[in-house]
C-alpha cells in the first residue's frame, strides 16, 4: 500500500515537483540570506548567528506544505479517491499508507533540505555557523519539516479541498509567523502556533535570555508541541475521511 503511494507521488507532476523545490528554495535563501548580512547584519543575527541558517526554512516549508495537501487532495480533484478506496476498502489501512509514504518522502526532503540550506548559509556568511546548539537545531528543522508536511495532509483530509487547505494554511504561515506575530501582545497567542512552536530549537525565536523573545516554553517542548498539532490534525483527518463518503 505505501508501494501504491509512492506511485500516485511520483505520477502527479504537481505534487512531485514540490520536493526539489523545497532543497532549492532553501538553499538558495540561506545563500542570499546570509549573503546580504556579511558586512553587518541586525543585532538578532549578531547575538545568535544559527538564525541565519534557519531562517530560510520559513519560506523554504511553504513547498512541502503544498506537497502534504496535494498528497491528498488530488485524490478528490482527479476523482481517483474512489479507486482507492475500492483497491483498499479499510480506510484506516488506506489513510495510514498515505500518511506514512506523505511523511516518509517528506523526512528524506527534509534530510536533505536542512544541511543544504545550513552550509549554504554558512557559505555565504563566509564564517562557521557551528557552535552550542547547531546540532540540536539541525536535529530539529529534520523533523519541523515532516511534522509540517503531516500537519498540511491532516488539515487537507478534513477540507478535501487544495484551495481551501492553502488559503487557510498560507495566511497562517505568513500573517501568523512573519506579521501578526511580531506583535507583542499577539505573540503570546501565535507562539503556540504550529510553525511557531519549533522556533525555539531551531533559533527562529530571537535570544531567549531577554522578555522581548522569550516563549512559554523549551526548545524540546516546543517540538513536542508541534508533534501534538500533526497528530491532532491527522486524526481530525481520519474522522472525517472515515464518516464522510467519498
């Protein structure tokens, strides 16, 4: 079954292409990113150089995430749900192969994405970014990545619907993380967005020694608070594709 999966991936052009994209919309703005900061960046970067390198990832995810939703909401739009769902009568079966082979492909991404977006960094910082904390937060954006791609699939599985899915999840991803969240009274509801919740490890968050940054929570706690949103979401998924007919 996740054999079958992996098919309909590499099958739906659209969905397919999103995994590259992701590596080099990465890497190409850590390289920019870090580029433009070599002669003096703002005082965030100075304090914790790490934010450089992970910092690209914000934008960098936004692939994935379509990949996560289109995973599953081609299978309404082509109409191909019900041959599934024929082939594999047992929903549960059939929603846990999508959701393995969708997080799998997404893992590897994520693999690959991260340190190529780290050195890529590093390369035009033209200065080592490795220090206390870079392993943790490389450990981290690995697994921020499919834990994104697993919480776009449980949102799209309860929406069925790709436009639907992205016009929510988008807006959440910018307004939320990159706006509304730079607001000092928002922030201490949009901290404990999904996104949000793994900036601590990954040092998206600013110094967390000073009030202005500092968050309700740890760099591994935020991660586990991540976890939650991507099962939550996975399971409002299963519900949904378990009552409603195809």
């Amino acid at each position: 079954m996740i054999a079958a999966e992996w098919t309909k991936i590499r099958s739906v052009r659209s969905s397919f292409w999103t995994l590259p994209l992701t590596v080099v919309l990465s890497g190409a703005l850590g390289y920019l990113l870090a580029l433009s900061l070599r002669s003096g960046g703002g005082q965030a970067f100075e304090k914790d150089p790490l934010m450089i390198a992970f910092l690209p990832l914000t934008l960098g995810q936004l692939p994935l995430v379509v990949f996560g939703v289109l995973a599953m909401t081609s299978e309404y739009s082509t109409g191909t749900i019900r041959a599934s769902l024929c082939a594999i009568p047992d929903r549960g079966r059939f929603y846990a192969s999508k959701v393995a082979a969708t997080t799998l492909v997404a893992a590897v991404v994520g693999v690959v994405a991260v340190p190529v977006t780290f050195l890529a960094a590093q390369a035009g910082l033209d200065r080592s970014l490795t220090g206390d904390g870079t392993a943790q937060a490389l450990v981290g954006a690995c697994l921020y990545l499919p834990l994104m791609c697993a919480f776009a699939l449980g949102v799209a599985t309860m929406l069925r619907s790709g436009p639907l899915t992205l016009g929510i999840l988008l807006p959440l991803l910018f307004l939320g993380s990159q706006g509304l969240g730079n607001i000092p009274k928002v922030r201490e509801v949009t901290q404990f967005l999904p996104d949000q919740t793994a900036w601590v490890m990954l040092h998206l968050a600013g110094p967390q020694d000073e009030a202005r940054w500092a968050r309700d929570y740890g760099a591994w706690s935020g991660m586990g608070l991540l976890a939650l949103w991507a099962v939550a979401a996975l399971l409002g998924g299963y519900a949904v594709l378990r009552q409603r007919d195809a």
